[in-house]
C-alpha cells in the first residue's frame, strides 16, 4: 500500500524512471549477477551506475555522457505476431547488404533474434542532437525494407 500511495504522489514522469532504474537493475542483475556495477568491482562502476540512473529518468549528466558512444539496436516485432522466419529471410540479405558499407562500428546477427542489429555511435556532448539526428538518418534507410518484409507476410 505504501509504494500505491508514494507513486501516486509522483508525476507520471517520475513513476517512469522508477520503473526504467528498476528494470536497469533488473537487467544488471541477470546480465552480470549483481544490481550495480559498483558491487561488480569493475573500475568506473559508481560512474556507470550513476549514469544509468540519470538516463533511467531522461536526465543528461556528465556521467550519462560519459562514454561518448551510444549504441542503438534494431530489433523487430515479436513472434506471434507474424512468421518471424520469413520476415528474416526476406529482410536479413537485404539489410546485409545495405549495411555492408557503414563500418566497422556496426555488428548485423544471422541468429541472435533480440540484437539484429546494433551500431555504436560516437558523439559529442555539444553534438549529441546532431549526430544521434544524423544516425538515425542512416538507419532510415532500413525502413523500406522492414516495411516490404512487413507486407509479405
């Protein structure tokens, strides 16, 4: 009842980075066997910590920037809702081959279904719009593929 009435005091916002620092935990305890890095002992851990919270609640710190890469995944659908099968072998060669020429900071999986995509995107913190803008641009370009992969089903 306690935590009822604590998240009905806070904005829907803060309810959302309640949920996001608790789902990170949860995510860094199955992922690595403890809910920080800090109690990983990896060097830098309270700073990853740190910046997890921030982007948990859409904040931009120091520590958020602080690795100045961001990854972004592609990842689509789910299986009951269509033939994940075909959609791959529809949609896996052709972005292959729209990919092939990004760089080396991109990694296209034949087999993991939940990161079929990802790439790392260097940025600044001056630039961070415009070069996160400018990526997306770049994985635009998929969207016609994923929306033909989309209409054979």
């Amino acid at each position: 009842a306690g935590g009822r009435a604590r998240a009905a005091r806070m904005s829907a916002d803060a309810r959302k980075g309640v949920a996001r620092r608790a789902a990170i935990g949860r995510w860094v305890r199955v992922r690595f066997g403890a809910p920080r890095f800090r109690d990983l002992g990896f060097p830098g851990g309270e700073i990853v910590d740190s910046g997890l919270a921030d982007l948990a609640t859409g904040r931009v710190s120091a520590e958020s920037l602080a690795s100045k890469t961001l990854r972004i995944d592609l990842h689509i659908g789910h299986a009951n809702l269509f033939d994940r099968v075909k959609f791959n072998q529809h949609t896996i060669p052709r972005i292959a081959e729209a990919t092939r020429d990004w760089g080396d900071g991109y990694v296209l999986s034949t087999k993991n279904l939940s990161d079929r995509l990802h790439g790392h995107v260097r940025f600044t913190k001056t630039g961070f719009a415009n070069q996160l803008t400018e990526e997306l641009s770049r994985w635009r370009a998929l969207g016609p593929i994923i929306d033909d992969g989309l209409r054979i089903l």
